[in-house]
C-alpha cells in the first residue's frame, strides 16, 4: 500500500513537472488538455513526448473529447517515429487504401488496443471486426493488420520497453 502512495506522488511529481516545461504558453486558450496536445514535440533522441501521447491515450473518455487533437498529433508522431527513428521516409502518412480513403491510425491503434493488442487480434483472428469498425469491409481486415504491422507494431514496442525501463529505473531510485 505505501509502495502505491510512494508510486502515485512520484507520477503526480513527475508528471506536473513534465508539463510545465512544455511550450504552452498561449493565453487566448483556456484549455490546458488541448494546449498540452498541441504542444508535443517529437525529437529525434527524445521519447518522452510520444510516451506522454501514448499515455494520454489509455482514457477513453479524453480521446472522445480531444478526438481532433489527438488524431493530428498522433500522425505526426507516427510520421516521425518512421522517418526519424526506424529510418523510413517512403511510408505516406496517414496510410490509404487503394480507393484513396484514408486510415485513422489513432482509431486502429485503440481498437486494437482494447481488443488486447496486435497479438491477440491477430490469434483471435478479430482484424475483420477492426476493419469494419474503422468503416472498411470485413475483407479489408488483412490489409488493416499489415497496416497496423507497418505503421505502429513497432513504435507500440518501443513504448512499452521505455515504459518497462522507466518503472526499473523508478525502483532502483526508490532503493537508493
């Protein structure tokens, strides 16, 4: 229980802290949620923003509410996860089908993510579901996989090692 308490109050810290330094400093908003979204920057030996998106993402609720924001950012990040970090330019964001309509890779990456992740959806064979979800076909489900395999498989990866890494590096400063 106090390892919960010690765990919150370092989130709470860190996280007020992490969003001070943010460039937010526009003052006909009154939305501080919008203007955090739009303040994200993606650098390219810097994770820390695109963990905070991702982050930010876990609430249903505020994807609803910032669902616009969030889909431009979240293109913006994927775009900059493939060229910058993995290297890629040739990859269009967002991704389209061959009739031209384009795929919401925020949309894809939650309803991926509720369905449990890429390999849960892909041994549940639920890709068709997803597919018409996003408002495609049934049939478009394997194309929808290769698209999420493509775009955000490995960033999704990424996220959770740095994840995984943040909470090792908590405990060994709470050891200390």
């Amino acid at each position: 229980m106090n390892l919960n308490d010690v765990n919150e109050k370092y989130k709470e810290d860190y996280l007020n802290s992490y969003f001070e330094t943010l460039n937010v400093s526009n003052d006909s908003e009154i939305d501080w949620n919008r203007m955090i979204i739009r303040a994200l920057e993606f650098h390219e030996f810097e994770f820390a923003d695109c963990k905070a998106l991702l982050d930010m993402i876990d609430d249903r609720d505020f994807i609803f509410k910032y669902k616009h924001d969030l889909e431009i950012k979240f293109e913006e990040m994927v775009g900059w996860f493939l060229k910058e970090k993995m290297g890629i330019p040739s990859r269009s964001i967002p991704p389209l089908l061959s009739d031209g309509r384009r795929i919401d890779l925020l949309g894809l990456y939650v309803m991926v993510e509720r369905d449990g992740g890429y390999r849960s959806v892909t041994v549940d064979n639920l890709w068709p579901a997803i597919a018409k979800d996003l408002g495609f076909e049934y049939q478009d489900g394997d194309f929808i996989r290769v698209i999420y395999a493509m775009y955000l498989d490995v960033l999704i990866y990424y996220y959770r090692f740095k994840s995984i890494q943040e909470k090792v590096q908590d405990k060994e400063m709470m050891k200390e």
